[in-house]
C-alpha cells in the first residue's frame, strides 16, 4: 500500500459518516491481503505450517481427542478472491481448524458455579472472557459447548457474525457460540481477526440459513477460504492490527466528544432561543443560531430538535409577527360551548349519548392551568373544553379479516402520520359494533394514550378508518378549531411534558381516558391558529429540505469512502452479494410491545424484560435476553400475548438484506 495514497484518501474515510468503522475494516482487509506488513527473510513458509498443522491433527484423531471430520475440497484458481504474497497460501477454515468439533457439556458434567458464555457476552468485546453473574442467572438448559483456555470463540448467529474472542480461562458457552480450539500453526490473534474481517463477514453473512435466526452453519463455514500467512509475520500482522485499531479508538472517542460537544452547544442555543423573555432577546437569539446552522445542524437527526423548538415557539405566540387582540380566545372557548350545547339538541341515538356524556363531564372538569406564559389574549383550556367530543375505543381485540375496513391501532401512528399500509382489517359487521359510538371521518384526530403514548394523526380524506386498542378520537368544530393547530400542539415537546406528568403506571407510563380529556392545550384565536400552521409548514419545509441535503451529503462521503476502501485494498466487498448463496438473506422484522402490565405474582419473564426496556424490543433481542430454546420462547410469548400482558404483534415483515447491509 502506498503511503501516501493512504494520507491521502484518509479524511474521505475517517470524516465520512461510520468512517471509523470502514478504517477498521481496511485495517483487517489490509492484513489478511498481505498488504500491511512487509515480509521476513527466514520466515516459515505457510505451506511448512500447513504440513505440520496436518500431521498435528492426524496424532490427535489417532488419539481420539479431535474427531475425524470430512476434509473440505481443495482450493481451485477460479475461487482464490486475490492473489497473496510470496510465502502465503490460500486454504479453507475447516482444513486448519476443528470448527465445528467442540466437547458437548451437560448440566452433569459441571457444578452450580459453573459461568455459561452467551452472545451478549461475546458481543461486549471484551478482553476478559468470563463475566462473572449468578449461577441461578445462567441455568443450563440444554446440551452447551466446552472450550479450553486460548479457543477462539465464534458468534455464528446473526447479527454477531463479527463478534469474536480469544477465551483467556476454561469455560462453557452456549451452541449459538463456536469455539475453534485446534489451530495448529495460526496465531489466535490472526484467526480472530481474520474472523472480524470485511472478507469473512461477506462470506459470513451470505452463507447463513434460517429465517427467524440466520446462522452460519458448520459446512459453509469450514469451506470459507482461509489466507495463511507466514509464522513470524502472522504475529507482526497482529501486533500492526492491535496498534491501528487503538487509534481507531482514539479517533472515535475524539470524535464523540467533538459530537456531544456540538450537541451541548445546539441545546444550548435552542435553549437560549425558547427562554427569550423579550423581542429583543428573541432576535439575539435567533442572530445566533442563523450564523452557527450548519455546524449545530451537521447531521438529518439534528434537524428534529429543531423542530420541537419551533413547534413549542409556535404554540407559545412567539413566531407570530402580527396578533389582533380584539379576537379573545375566551370568546372562541365559549362559541366552542354554544356549538356543543346546539349539536346535543340535534344529535340522536349514540351522538345523543357522546354529546350528554360530554356536557356532563364539562359541568364537573377541573383543570390545572400551567404556568406557562401566553400572549394576553389567548388562553388554556382542556381538551375536551376544544373539541366536539373526545371518544374512547372499544378497547378489544378485533375479529381480523383478509380485506376491509382499516383498524388503525398505535403502530400505525408515528410522527403526526397514519400509515394505512399495514394496518389490520375488520369487517362491515365489525366495524359498525366497534365504532358504534362515533364512526370517524376524515379531519378527525386519532391520538394514542399508550404503547407509545401520545402520538396523533388526522384521519386522511376518502379513507375509512376504526380506533384500535389504546386510541382515542378527538373530533372538533372546524369552522372554530384547526384540527392542524391541535396535531402541532400536541407534537410540541411542551404539551408531551405535561402529558408525560399527568401519566400513570410504574412498568408503562399510559393515560386513562379522563385524563387525555384534562390535558390542557394553549388557544389561540381561529385566524392566529391558521397563522401558526402556515409559519410551521413553511419553517418545517426548509428543515426537511435541509435535513434532506444533510442526508445527500452523507450519502456522498459514505459512497466517497467506500471508494477509497475498495481503492487502498483492490477489493470491493460490498459487492459480495452478488455471489452464490445457499439460501435467501433475510432479517425478521417483528417488534413486540409491552400490553397491560402484569400483576407482581404472574410469571410473565417476557413482560418484565419489556418493561425494564421501554416497553418495547424486538423478537430476536427479546428472545436472545429470555435465554431459553426458541421453542420456549414462542411458547412463553404465546402465552402472555394470550393474558394481554403483551399486546397482540404487528404481521412479522420478512425482507430481504444484502450481504453487506446484513454484515454490517
């Protein structure tokens, strides 16, 4: 590699979006090619290595202590990826190594303090490989894998296809793990790293099987094709590996602090931005974020702060330029009371009953009114003080069916949008029980009070749409109430604060229907509401536009570095696609959330994993931290999706990935 190219190409790929990560990788495609060591006169040659790696394995079959498995094929001209320096020599995995033979351990063979090695163990990348936890933490449960001190130990599961470790102690680990402890002639550090390589990962990542949990298997990773390097320069790869990738730690770590550095400084002027207390200070304020914007704002998730400030700016009476304070918004609240009182004389049958219920609950509401300063002419009131009426949904499972009306539960509102792409159906029949009590209609707000909570969208025109589990409907008056003003409200970060305290529950915070309908909103007079909503759609158009540049410009540093990579080491790997596979690469996208928390005496394991991580996970990461067989698994989490401890999953999307995509 030419020194001088490598300076030359380094901040492409250092500075680029996961740069440090790509260096990593043209470290270890680097070493495992030959190209960043210079070679040894004197060295031994990997074919001598090789020879004795062979007689070694033959006295250790003949005295039973390594099983006889079958030798993978002989290496053909067509499949070498590259061509190697002088003293090297292409192999496979399986001819130098005994992966795949590891002794079986069963829970006889061991006492209680006996440490089980897990995936998330292997994942931590640490030096030390056993973690010291409670035997009663990790109980054997099945047949494990034993290894001796110096194994080399191999995540096959995907998505740790690049964790690996070189066991300083005995130990146990679990079947999901690989422990390669026959190596004759191979430094543990070089087979480690030629594991983590971008190489293997490809290979890796293309020869797995399975849908729910892609595993490498154990033919297709002994035919994997091994570069053997010479004795002594193995040890020098590895000790050239070791020192580069400290850098790389360096520069990540001066990298992270540069980037909490750059978000203390924008919070910090947001901050300043949100307090102003006077035009004057307001103007400063905004002087300065305009002539620091592109270095606050470097990356697309930056822009979404942004965007919380200006919506609570907005519904503060801060970004309006002209008020008219001859429209009082005590005047609007009221003409919201007279429209109520006349539609309740005019409803019937169900609306008649939605519009009594409402009155009566207006007659008793008591609200707590923040702190919170607004411009002298608007005013808080409650929810239900702005609406038409606020309605509950039938808060039960649906009957589902192949096509029909759409049941629009809380994954199907994210970020003020309702996505109607994968909602469950519900039938004619259904639809008329479940929404009985006020159908919806397009310009209505469905608003979720858990799981998560507090989310809304406005129900879409020409669509036909039913509230799900844990929603609620808010329907207003639109001649007197903007239904986009009351979505920006409720996105603001200042109204999901005060909702946030007004929640209850230890495990999931949620809301009960009560008090969805005391959460307070600012009002402004109908035209400023219209004024608001022009601003924001307009300031929110140039962040997007400036969140989608962001984005552009990563896209190109991430392509440039890419290039570079491909250029210092002749080799593109995300290209590894391409290449044969055994079967379709594939990712199980199932996410399972949190339902009603379940009482402190019901064994529900899964339920209180979700619950001490945000109610939420997905089924791979739930299952790998449950720690049982798969089966089990599906079993446990049948059962408490059945007791509504877990709320019923969304149809698992299976996609297809690409190797490097699945590598990553």
């Amino acid at each position: 590699m030419d020194a001088q190219q490598f300076l030359a190409e380094f901040g492409h790929i250092a500075n680029a979006p996961g740069g440090v990560a790509r260096l990593r990788e043209l470290v270890l495609q680097l070493a495992i090619s030959g190209r960043l060591t210079e070679r040894e006169t004197g060295d031994t040659p990997s074919s001598q290595l090789i020879q004795q790696n062979l007689e070694t394995r033959r006295d250790l079959i003949a005295r039973k202590q390594l099983k006889r498995l079958p030798a993978p094929r002989p290496v053909a001209d067509e499949e070498i990826p590259w061509v190697l320096p002088e003293g090297w020599l292409w192999t496979r995995l399986g001819s130098v190594t005994n992966y795949g033979d590891s002794p079986k351990v069963e829970y006889a063979d061991v006492n209680e303090d006996t440490w089980v090695l897990e995936l998330e163990d292997v994942e931590k990348g640490t030096s030390k490989l056993l973690i010291k936890v409670l035997a009663r933490d990790r109980k054997f449960k099945s047949t494990k894998n034993g290894f001796p001190a110096g194994a080399v130990l191999y995540g096959k599961l995907r998505p740790y296809l690049d964790k690996v470790l070189i066991a300083d102690a005995p130990g146990v680990c679990t079947t999901e793990i690989s422990p390669i402890s026959f190596f004759n002639g191979i430094e543990a550090g070089y087979l480690r790293w030629y594991l983590k390589s971008p190489y293997f990962i490809a290979y890796a990542s293309g020869s797995t099987y399975g849908m729910n949990l892609p595993r490498l298997g154990t033919d297709s990773a002994r035919e994997a094709l091994f570069p053997f390097p010479p004795r002594i320069e193995q040890s020098r790869i590895v000790a050239k590996v070791d020192e580069l990738m400290a850098l790389c730690d360096r520069l990540e770590a001066q990298q992270q602090d540069r980037r909490k550095l750059q978000n203390a400084l924008r919070q910090s002027t947001l901050k300043a931005l949100a307090s102003a207390q006077s035009s004057h200070e307001l103007k400063d304020s905004w002087r300065r974020l305009q002539a620091n914007f592109g270095y606050l704002f470097s990356e697309p998730g930056d822009v979404r702060g942004f965007k919380g400030l200006i919506l609570d700016l907005a519904v503060s009476g801060l970004l309006l330029t002209t008020t008219n304070t001859t429209q009082r918004a005590t005047d609007l609240v009221e003409q919201i009371a007279n429209a109520r009182l006349e539609w309740a004389k005019a409803a019937e049958e169900h609306e008649k009953k939605e519009a009594v219920a409402m009155l009566k609950k207006l007659r008793t509401q008591q609200i707590a009114v923040p702190s919170s300063s607004l411009p002298e002419h608007w005013c808080w009131a409650s929810l239900l003080q702005v609406a038409q009426a606020v309605v509950d949904c039938h808060n039960k499972t649906a009957p589902y069916v192949a096509e029909g009306i759409h049941l629009v539960r809380t994954t199907d509102i994210r970020d003020g949008r309702m996505d109607l792409s994968k909602t469950k159906k519900i039938s004619e029949e259904t639809y008329d029980y479940w929404a009985r009590r006020m159908p919806p209609k397009s310009g209505d707000i469905f608003f979720t009070r858990e799981a998560p909570m507090g989310e809304a969208a406005i129900v879409p025109e020409g669509e036909r749409v039913c509230l799900g589990q844990r929603t609620m409907l808010v329907r207003l008056f639109p001649a007197l109430f903007s239904n986009r003003y009351l979505l920006y409200v409720i996105q603001s970060p200042s109204f999901q604060l005060r909702m946030n305290e007004a929640a209850i529950g230890m495990a999931v915070k949620h809301l009960r229907v009560g008090g969805v309908e005391d959460l307070v909103v600012p009002v402004p007079p109908r035209a400023e509401q219209d004024q608001i909503v022009g601003i924001v759609d307009s300031l929110f158009e140039l962040c997007d536009r400036h969140a989608e540049l962001l984005g552009k410009n990563s896209r190109i540093a991430t392509n440039l570095s890419s290039a570079a990579v491909a250029a210092l080491t002749g080799i593109t790997v995300e290209q590894e696609e391409e290449a044969p596979v055994k079967a379709p690469q594939t990712e199980l996208i199932a996410p399972l959330r949190l339902g009603s928390p379940p009482d402190v005496k019901a064994q529900a394991p899964l339920a209180t994993l979700l619950a001490r991580h945000n109610g939420e996970m997905s089924a791979r990461d739930l299952w790998q931290r449950f720690g049982g067989e798969i089966d089990a698994f599906y079993a446990q989490l049948k059962t408490e999706v059945a007791h509504g401890w877990i709320a019923e999953p969304a149809v698992a999307e299976v996609r297809e990935k690409s190797s490097a995509a699945a590598g990553a």
